[in-house]
C-alpha cells in the first residue's frame, strides 16, 4: 500500500538527526554495556538487552545512510531514545536497588518491562520502513521485533517468586518469636536463603540495609505507611540475622566500610556546586539560588513545571528516575530542559557585581575528579536535554506537517497526510499536539478530495487523532466532519478509506452524547448496514462495531433494524470465516431491545438452529450472548420459537451443560430458559427433541 506513495518531504536542516542517532547510539552502547543483577529480573534484563542491541544496528545503519529522513522517521528515533533511557532507569534500578524490595515488587517490575516493551511497538509504528534506504535483513529483524513488541505477554521468574515467598515466611516467623525463642531461630536456614539473593558477608547486608533505607525514605512521601512497614519489617529482619551472623569486630569494620561507601555515593550524586570546596556566600538571592542544591544557578533552565533548577541539578533528578518537578510533586508532561536567558543574564551581572565567580572552585587535589565529574554530569545533561528537544519536536513537526497540509503541492499535502496519519498512531501526547497544531480541520477538508491516497490519508489520521478523548469533541465541532466522514464511509475511494471511516464512527460514538447525533444522521445508520453486507472480513467488523456502539442508543435501534442490520447479523453468525461471530451476537442482543428487532428475529427460521450451535461450539461470550438471545425470543409472547427450541435434539442437552459449566450470568439464564420451556412443555404438551 505505502509503496505507491511519492518520496518523501524533507527539509535537510528541518531536525538534527545526526546528533539524535548519535545520542541513540550512545544510550544503546550504555545500556548493552551494563551488568544484569544476578538475582532479579534475569531474563527480562537479557531479552530487553537484545532488543537493544538489535535497534542500535537499526541507528547504525540509517547514520551509515547519510541520507535525509522523513519527520515521522525522526519522531520514531525520538521516541526511541526516550524508551531506551527509560530502560537504563529501569536497569539501573535492578543493578543499584535493594534485592529485597525488588523481589517484593517483582510484579510491578515485570510489568515496567513488558511496558517498555510496548512503547517500542509503539514507537515502531511509526517508522516507515518502505521510506528508508535499509537492507532486506535489516528490515526483516525490525518487522520482527515489531511484531513481538506488540503482543509480549508479562513474564515474571517463578524462582525470584519462590525466593520471595520464602523471606516473607521468615519475616513471619521473626515476627512470632521473643526475644529469648528468637535465640532458637534456625540461622542456618536464614543464611541459605540470603546467600541465595547474594547477601554472604556483613557488608553485602551492610548495603542491603542502606539501599533499604534509601527506599524507606522514598516512598514515605509516596508509599503510605503500609509499604514503609514493609520495608522497615525487611531491615529489621535483615540486621537481626546479621547480628546472629557475624561477630561484632567484623561488623565494625563492616559498619565503619559501609559509611565510607554511603558517603562515596552521596558525593558521588551531589552537585559539584555543593562539594566541599566550593565557596559559599551568605549573600545570594533566593532567586538565584537552585530548589534543589540551594546553590548559586550557574546554568538555569527551565522545566515542565515552570520552575528553574541549575541544569546539573535536575539532570541528575532526571537521570536518577524521577519524573515529577522536586518543588510541586507533579508529574512532567515533559522532560526538556529550557535555558532560562533572562534569568542567566541577572545572575551573571549579580556575580560580576559581587565578585562572585560563576567557575565552581576546585582544590588542586580534587581537580582532576572534579574536572572528570563535571564533565560526566554535563555529558547526562546534554542527553537529558537532546532526548528532551526531539520530544518538544513534535509539535515542530505537527506545526511543519500542518504547514504543508495549508500551502503544499497536492503532493506535499499527500505526505503530509500521510505523515501525520503515522504520527497520530503513537500516543496521546503525539494526538494532543497534533491537533492543538490545527491538523483536524484540514483534515475534514480532504475528506472530499478527489486525490484517493489523500481521502484515504485524512479519515485514517482523523480516527487516530480520536482515540485521545478531547479530540472526539474537536473533530465533531469542526465544520462538516460527520458529513466528511459519512461520505467517505458511502462513497469512499478506497475499501480501507470506506473501512476506516466506520471505524471512525466506532471511536467517536465512544462519547454518549455522540451516539445520538450521529444515528440521526439519515446517511450513517444505512452505510454501515451496507459495508456489513459487502464489506471486506475488516470492513465487516468495523461496520459491526460501530453498530454496537450506536444500538446503545434507544433512538437507534429501530433505525437499525429498519435499514436491514438483522438478516445480514444472521448470515454473519453462519459464517465461520468472518471471524467476527461474538460481535454479530451482540448487536443482535441490543436489538431484542426495540418491538421490530423482537419480531424479525422471531420471524427467522434459521436463527434458532444457529444459536444451539453457538451454545455448543461458541466461545464463553458467545455463549452469553446466545443464550441472552434465546431467553429473550422465548419470554413474553415467543411460544414459537420455544416450541421450534424443544423440538430440536440438542437445545435441552446444549442448555443443561450451560447451566453446569457456563460462566454465572450464561448459568443464571439457561437455567431460566429451562424453566421457562418445563412449564411450557406441562401447558401445551409439546414433546422434547
């Protein structure tokens, strides 16, 4: 489909993709280079490492291309280097955290990872493979992991459960015991299962210990008061065993080691402004000095939030896994980080005025570290605020896209439909942008264009731009958009334009209000009734969908039934292939609601056979809907149909293992309907089967 299209538009100095691909590369390099926790989230780390590895070929490869790429190309690397930074957090944590609680949250854990992994499908939607110059077997292992992206099930280790299930029965037992039965503990037992999370001399429990308080720390602004008992409850057991362990000279030592490394790590992550040879001057505004290391700002910017940090100060926030601005707590809708000119230039005129020097003074001793560790920070600093500045680039490329849409060449307007139909398919930050952009008018405009790739184009961007719930209210405000879209489903040049028009309809019938006003429309209703009659197996089901959503409506279920829903309903459930069975069912089972749905279906000889079959073969839904159905054609006035039911060999057969081994709303109803065909059996004499 995408082969047809012209080439893409590109504006050589539009992004800087080369320093994005090198920062891409670089994260990639980083996270391949780490070591794995030998005790927590083993295989998810390895696998994760290997998607890594295999994208950063992919980065390696387009920067070998020298070639320049199209906006959505550039927003799909973006988006990428986002992910990958995620992942380091996430490595980082299960390198540096504590053992224990990554064994309690091993759950939650799993889950960062299999959510990772989404986003990387995610991501990958967007990248146009046909537009970019890449070898066969490059592009074959990318479709892969594409496709493995989108469906990874969660995977957690049964072993890390098994460890963990095994310290909270000894955390119990400690719990039980006094002091003088504690004596009696078995030690022996406590040391095999420690040394089985790598917990073997007084300092790995010294650091154990420490990394648990760090964590207590955290979540009690975060956690409650349930999860830092927890966590004190796991210290607590910890620093009993290690009292029962080691002697007190070697846990001295250990304690003495421990300190030592604790403040390493505390000037390892402090701000080379707060080091002990910094000069300090009592004098400073407030307003000049960083929330977070209360230090003179040499370098402001300015975050999400709106508040200013010293960009090494937040970088460091940042990079450590927060995501929330240090003043207010809430959360960034972004992480870049914007030079604050106005306030750098006070500053720098406060310092010349008060001799204060904006270099960070070092002792000579120290330089060289200090020197090396600056330069650390600014590399983290740099990435934080490159991954950052392609993130806000997209609402440069929304703005570019709609530029093109407004003025371009009936080629330009093709791309950029195109381009923006791939972006909108990403995530609902992408969707927001694009529309604040302006895109969702234009868009309407070329519903009627009589360009097919274009038609095609805008309805497939106008039903992603809806799935983010505030653009459903744009796009039914904007001038002629359920005309557009209607039209388009009618006539539409394309099978996947007609497709993706009822599609549409599905998603911005989500909203109730909505329902209504697009049943009323006097084209809707019978072009959806007429693409589930010659539509494709896709198009069958968007059609049934939209349905659905729209039979919710009482004002629409008459109409429905009146533009022929019903009989083409039953012929889909007596196609094995078309796959959308349950969906059928459904909708049927919403028109029992109106007098006419009630009738036609009554009416219908071959429906009732069908339905057994469902309650027999059908999957659990299926069968909940059958047996729905059948209830509601036999109650009230359906004498008919349940003698039609009595008389075939395989109702009451059907109906009585529903009622032992269906789910408990498919149980509850057969047994009704078995009751319901007794006592008409007892009325009017009627044989069974």
């Amino acid at each position: 489909m995408d082969a047809d299209l012209p080439p893409p538009m590109v504006s050589t100095g539009f992004l800087p993709t080369g320093s994005l691909l090198e920062s891409l590369i670089h994260i990639s390099n980083e996270v391949m280079s780490m070591e794995r926790n030998a005790f927590v989230q083993v295989k998810n780390a390895s696998t994760m490492m290997r998607r890594i590895k295999l994208l950063s070929s992919l980065y390696e490869e387009i920067q070998e291309t020298n070639t320049p790429l199209p906006p959505s190309s550039i927003l799909c690397l973006t988006e990428l280097f986002s992910i990958v930074q995620r992942v380091k957090l996430l490595m980082q944590g299960c390198q540096e955290g504590s053992v224990l609680w990554s064994l309690v949250q091993t759950e939650a854990i799993s889950s960062q990872f299999q959510g990772v992994v989404n986003e990387i499908g995610k991501a990958l939607d967007i990248l146009p493979l046909t537009l970019l110059d890449l070898t066969a077997d490059t592009k074959e292992q990318v479709e892969l992991l594409h496709k493995q992206a989108r469906r990874v099930e969660l995977f957690v280790d049964n072993r890390e459960i098994q460890r963990r299930e095994e310290i909270f029965q000894l955390m119990a037992i400690t719990n039980e015991k006094t002091e003088k039965e504690k004596g009696y503990l078995d030690y022996r037992k406590l040391n095999e299962v420690f040394s089985s999370i790598g917990l073997a001399t007084s300092f790995d429990y010294d650091q154990e210990i420490s990394k648990l308080r760090a964590e207590s720390g955290k979540q009690k602004g975060t956690g409650g008061l349930i999860v830092v008992s927890n966590i004190d409850n796991l210290i607590s057991l910890l620093s009993s065993v290690k009292s029962m362990l080691f002697d007190d000279d070697e846990t001295d030592k250990t304690d003495h080691d421990s300190r030592q490394t604790m403040t390493s790590f505390s000037n390892h992550h402090s701000s080379p402004s707060s080091s002990y040879s910094q000069p300090t001057f009592s004098n400073i505004p407030d307003e000049f000095r960083c929330p977070i290391s209360l230090d003179l700002m040499r370098d402001p910017v300015i975050i999400a939030s709106g508040h200013t940090y010293n960009r090494n100060s937040i970088a460091q926030w940042i990079n450590s896994g927060h995501q929330t601005c240090p003043k207010t707590g809430k959360r960034l809708i972004h992480m870049a980080l914007i030079p604050n000119y106005a306030l750098k230039c006070l500053i720098h005129q406060w310092s010349q005025e008060n001799n204060v020097p904006l270099i960070e003074a070092t002792s000579p001793s120290s330089s060289k570290t200090n020197y090396t560790k600056r330069k650390s920070m600014e590399k983290e600093a740099n990435h934080v605020s490159a991954t950052d500045t392609a993130i806000s680039a997209i609402k440069t490329t929304a703005e570019f896209l709609v530029g093109k849409l407004a003025t371009g060449s009936t080629d330009d307007q093709r791309q950029a439909a195109y381009e923006i139909r791939l972006l909108a398919k990403t995530g609902m930050e992408d969707r927001r942008i694009i529309a604040e952009a302006g895109a969702i008018p234009f868009l309407v405009a070329f519903l009627g264009s009589d360009d097919a790739r274009n038609q095609e184009n805008s309805v497939t961007a106008l039903l992603n731009l809806s799935i983010y719930e505030n653009n459903k209210v744009l796009i039914m405000s904007a001038a002629g958009a359920i005309d557009g879209v209607v039209n388009v489903l009618q006539t539409g040049k394309t099978t996947e334009a007609r497709e993706n028009a009822a599609a549409a309809i599905f998603s911005l019938s989500m909203i109730d209000d909505y329902k209504a006003v697009i049943g009323a429309h006097p084209r809707a209703l019978p072009a959806l009734v007429r693409l589930l009659g010659d539509g494709t197996a896709a198009g069958k089901k968007d059609a049934v969908t939209a349905l659905f959503n729209l039979a919710v409506c009482g004002e629409n279920k008459r109409n429905v039934v009146v533009w022929g829903a019903i009989p083409l309903l039953i012929e889909i459930l007596m196609d094995d292939k078309a796959g959308i069975t349950d969906d059928a069912l459904g909708v049927l089972a919403l028109l029992l609601g109106c007098s006419e749905g009630l009738e036609e279906m009554r009416k219908c000889r071959v429906l009732v056979p069908c339905l057994i079959d469902l309650l027999r073969f059908g999957s659990r839904k299926g069968k909940e809907n059958s047996i729905t159905i059948l209830l509601g054609l036999c109650k009230d006035g359906g004498d008919e149909v349940a003698k039609r039911l009595l008389l075939n060999p395989w109702s009451v057969p059907a109906l009585q293992g529903l009622a032992m081994d269906g789910s408990s709303k498919a149980r509850r109803k057969a047994d009704a309907l078995l009751r319901l065909l007794k006592r008409f059996c007892v009325q009017t004499r009627t044989p069974v089967g």
